[in-house]
C-alpha cells in the first residue's frame, strides 16, 4: 500500500507549485527573489489555515465521532493523548469504561484533539477483530519501531503476507506439538529452581521463626527472563542458551538492554510512535546509537543460528522437533524470512511468558491462602522435579484447577501487552457507526479485563476460582473442580490478553504450557512473600507489562 503524505508537506509542497506559477505568472509585482518571497509566506498560511481547521474546527464541529459518549476533561492541545502513556498502562481507559456510559464506543480526542475511539463492547470487538479484520492495521509507527526489534514476522506484516505467514506457521503450534514440548518446558522449570536454590546459597538467611530455614532475597523477573530465553532457545531452535547459567550471553543482553523498562526507553518509544521513526532515528541520542547495535547483532546472531539449524538437519535428518526446525523442512520461507521469525519467537516467545511469570509469583506472595492451597495440589498430583517420571506431565497440568486457575486470573489481570492500537484503513463501520479511513482505533486489554460491566463487580480482584467449575452448593471445594476457559464471563471477547480471530497471539497454547511448568516446579520448591511487603509495584515497560523496579 502507497504511504500517504502528511498533510503538512502536502501544503508545503503546493506552497511551492504556487510559488512557482506566480514567480512566471505576474513577476513585475514581485519583489527581488520572488520564489522565496512567495514560498515562506504561503507555506506559513497555508500549514497555519490547516492547523486551525484540524486542531479547532474539525475535532469540535465536523467530526463523525460527535454524537459518541466521551470523557471529560483532559488538556489543551494535548486531549487525553497522555491515557497511553500513563502507568500503570491502560488505567486511564479502565477510567474511562467505568465512568462513560457506552454501548461499545467511546470518543475521546489524543494529542491536537485527533479523534480517537476506544473499544468496550464484545459486540464491537468482535467486528475489529474477526468480521472486518483486515479493514484494520497496526498503526505504520508503531510497525516501523517494532520491525526494528522484531523484523518483518508475524506480529509486524498485514495483507496477504499475514494471511501466508499464518498458515504456514499455525502447524508448529499444534497442540500435538506442544504437548510434546512439555518434557522441555518442566527440565527448564527445574534448572530454575537449582538456579535460585544457588544464588540464595550463596548469601543465606534464616528465618526468625525456623531457623533451619534457608531464606533469600531474589529478583525473579531476571531469573523470568533467563528461564524463558532457555526454553525459547530449546523448543524453538533446538539450541542451548544456559541462560540460566551463563549471565555473558550475548543474546541476553541484548534483550535485556532493549526491553528493559527504564523511563528514557518509555520515553523513547513514545517520541517514535508520536514523531516516527524516522524523526527520532536523527536525533543525537545515546539510545537511537545503543539499538542500531543491539539490533544489527541480534539479526547477526539469528542469520548464524539458521544457518546452522541448516547444517544440522542435513547431518541428522528429520528427527528435530523443535520450531525453526519445522519451518526450515516446510520450505516456505527463505532465510531472511527465517531470521524475520526468529526475531519474532525470541523476542514474543520468551517476553510475554517472562513477565506472565514474575506477575504469577507477585500475586502467590501477596496472596499466600492461594499459595499455600496451590502448593499442596502441586504436592500432591505433579512428581518431583528430581523425579524422571514426566510421561504424562502435559496431562496432569493441563487438569488440575487451581495451577490453570492461577495462571490464567495472573494472564487476565496482568495481559502482557496492555493496549493495542489499530488504525482503519478504509472506511468501514463499527456496531453501524461510520468509521472514515485513517480513524485509530484503541484495544485495551488492561481495561476490558478488568471492567466490572464484563466480569462483575470483584473484576479487579485476584479470584483464580472463577476460572473453576464446581458446585459450592454441595460443598465441593474449587480443589475438586474442573479447569475452565472463560473465568465466568459471558463472552470469549471479555478477554482480551492474546486477542482474538486472525490476529490473536499464534502462540498462546506454548505461552500457557509453559507458564504452567514454570509456576508448578517454582510453587512445588519455594514458599516466598514480598522482600518488602509495602513496597509498592508499578506495572510499566516499553511495550510489555513489567514491573518498573523488579520484582524482589
């Protein structure tokens, strides 16, 4: 699709046609370097008379969006532009679905009163993301800041490249495929634990209740983000990182270094999504510096690891299982295309379950009833980490109610990826309501999973046995339950946290399975609170939810 000129060049470049005309057209009245003359003072008026008409005419007198509910408030010039970049993300529109009246629409203007519409309703969700998927887009900024992180993958192209990748992609994420992948996700579980069982070995405490007890203080979230990249590299390149052993490598760092959810990196990815690429790319700045060299040597690092995946299934033939395996054998994509998945597996695949991870042990140690009770079905159906018995591993996860429980209230309450944009990119219509092209169209998963209108009146509470069926009537404990998929909800759209339809998360299936090794080989080892019960944890990151300081 063409790239569409901003309308402010677009006036400066008449500016000059007419400049050009008059210079030819009546020059007797003209004075000295008339070109120049003519060009500064028609480009002033006419970028000036646009600026008026988009920032003070339109917005409050022919916008499509005037008879919609709105908030009230926000700033001069800047609306409620800032709700996106507030923390924790999302806050601001759980705000507004709260306080709004809607029928599935709200209208609020961002910054320079750009008219912004924000989605409520599972009717209206359904249409943005299944019935008239492709009339939406990723916003072209927030693609051209993500591409240089994650390359032309699966999360960035749309059209009919999408559609391809897709189809091509979906058989790696079988659920044959994971299951078989659980004997990898549990080993890794359990190198975790040695791992922490070391660091705090280390530097031991004792409690001052037992002192046979062994205690520590950890970060968890680094060891999140070691863990994952560990299973990340096994399951999906068949590769060994040790992570979780060797904190030198360079793949970590570099990971670490660009999704490290510092304020100058906030900062950053909101001037490349307000200014574009582009712009910032010129700016003086140590950042811009720092990712073109994390960036061209995790590409570096991919094009080597596909070359030698190529190598080895030429000497061992087609017994690899793992990931780029399967797509190097199904002959679809070249190796530039290969190293644009990679980036995308890497950087998806071990950040969202990463920080899914560090939210689940956050809400066990502020909620240590469900930690205890957790424990003991752990304890009692799943084997030791030491033990080799993992056969049926997949089968015993996947059924016990409170360890899915658990995990899926933490994924419902924490969505990895907290707003989503999209931008429509021909007219279209909303529940009936015309939308012109160009109109951005806001997702928030913070906010729907969290709306009292979709999942009750306890919606922001953590209640993993909604996400359990059984009969309290008869006094049939949650223990004893059966693990559900819709955490009482009345629609599949009051969850938002892998979206839905052509554009849902392709890899929700591994992210779960994983997410349940992980939070049963930790929960079975270790009873852990809060370092500091009163410190306060703030939700932030640059494009995922992380916790601003750690998670100690």
């Amino acid at each position: 699709m063409a790239t569409e000129i901003p309308t402010p060049l677009l006036m400066i470049l008449l500016a000059a046609l007419e400049s050009v005309v008059g210079t030819y057209a009546v020059p007797q009245y003209l004075p000295p370097n008339p070109f120049n003359w003519l060009f500064i003072r028609l480009a002033i008026i006419q970028v000036s008379l646009w600026a008026i008409w988009a920032v003070f005419i339109y917005p409050f007198f022919f916008s499509p969006f005037l008879d919609l509910p709105h908030p009230k408030g926000g700033l001069p010039l800047f609306g409620h532009g800032a709700a996106m970049f507030n923390k924790p993300p999302g806050k601001d529109f759980l705000n507004m679905m709260t306080s709004v009246p809607n029928d599935g629409l709200i209208h609020f203007r961002g910054f320079f009163y750009r008219d912004r519409l924000l989605l409520t309703d599972p009717k209206a969700l359904a249409e943005v993301l299944v019935t008239k998927t492709y009339d939406f887009e990723k916003p072209s900024r927030v693609r051209a800041f993500l591409r240089t992180v994650l390359g032309d993958g699966l999360i960035i192209v749309e059209g009919d490249e999408h559609k391809f990748q897709r189809k091509h992609i979906m058989p790696v994420f079988s659920f044959r495929h994971i299951k078989d992948l659980y004997p990898i996700f549990w080993d890794k579980a359990t190198a975790l634990t040695q791992g922490l069982a070391a660091e705090i070995a280390e530097s031991p405490t004792y409690s001052s209740n037992e002192k046979a007890k062994v205690t520590g203080d950890v970060e968890v979230n680094h060891w999140a983000n070691k863990v994952t990249m560990d299973i990340i590299g096994l399951a999906g390149l068949g590769r060994e990182f040790n992570a979780l052993k060797n904190s030198d490598d360079k793949l970590i760092q570099n990971y670490e270094e660009i999704l490290e959810p510092t304020s100058e990196k906030v900062l950053f990815f909101t001037l490349n999504i307000l200014m574009g690429r582009s712009f910032v790319r010129l700016l003086p700045w140590k950042v811009n510096a720092r990712m073109r060299i994390t960036t061209s040597t995790l590409r570096d690092i991919c094009r080597q690891l596909v070359r030698d995946k190529r190598e080895l299934i030429k000497m061992r033939g087609a017994e690899q299982i793992d990931l780029l395996s399967i797509l190097i054998k199904s002959n679809n994509f070249s190796d530039d295309q290969l190293v644009d998945q990679l980036l995308t597996f890497l950087a998806a695949g071990h950040e969202t379950t990463s920080s899914a991870f560090t939210w689940t042990t956050y809400m066990l140690a502020t909620h240590p009833d469900m930690q205890t009770r957790l424990r003991a079905e752990i304890h009692k159906h799943v084997p030791s980490p030491s033990s080799s018995n993992t056969a049926d591993l997949a089968t015993v996860l996947e059924s016990l109610p409170l360890l899915n429980a658990v995990c899926n209230e933490t994924l419902r309450l924490y969505p990895t990826v907290p707003v989503t944009i999209r931008d429509s990119i021909r007219p279209t219509s909303i529940l009936g309501h015309a939308i012109p092209a160009h109109t951005q169209i806001l997702l928030c998963p913070w906010a729907t999973n969290r709306s009292t209108a979709l999942w009750g009146p306890d919606a922001a509470e953590f209640m993993p046995e909604r996400w359990i069926d059984y009969d309290a009537a008869k006094g049939v404990p949650p223990e004893d339950g059966r693990p559900n998929n819709h955490g009482g909800s009345q629609s599949n759209y009051s969850n938002l946290t892998f979206l839905h339809g052509p554009r849902s998360c392709i890899g929700q299936g591994f992210a779960k399975a994983e997410l349940r090794a992980l939070v049963a080989a930790f929960v079975g080892c270790y009873e852990w609170g809060m370092a500091d019960p009163d410190e306060k944890i703030i939700p932030s990151g640059v494009v995922t939810t992380k916790p601003q300081n750690g998670m100690r």
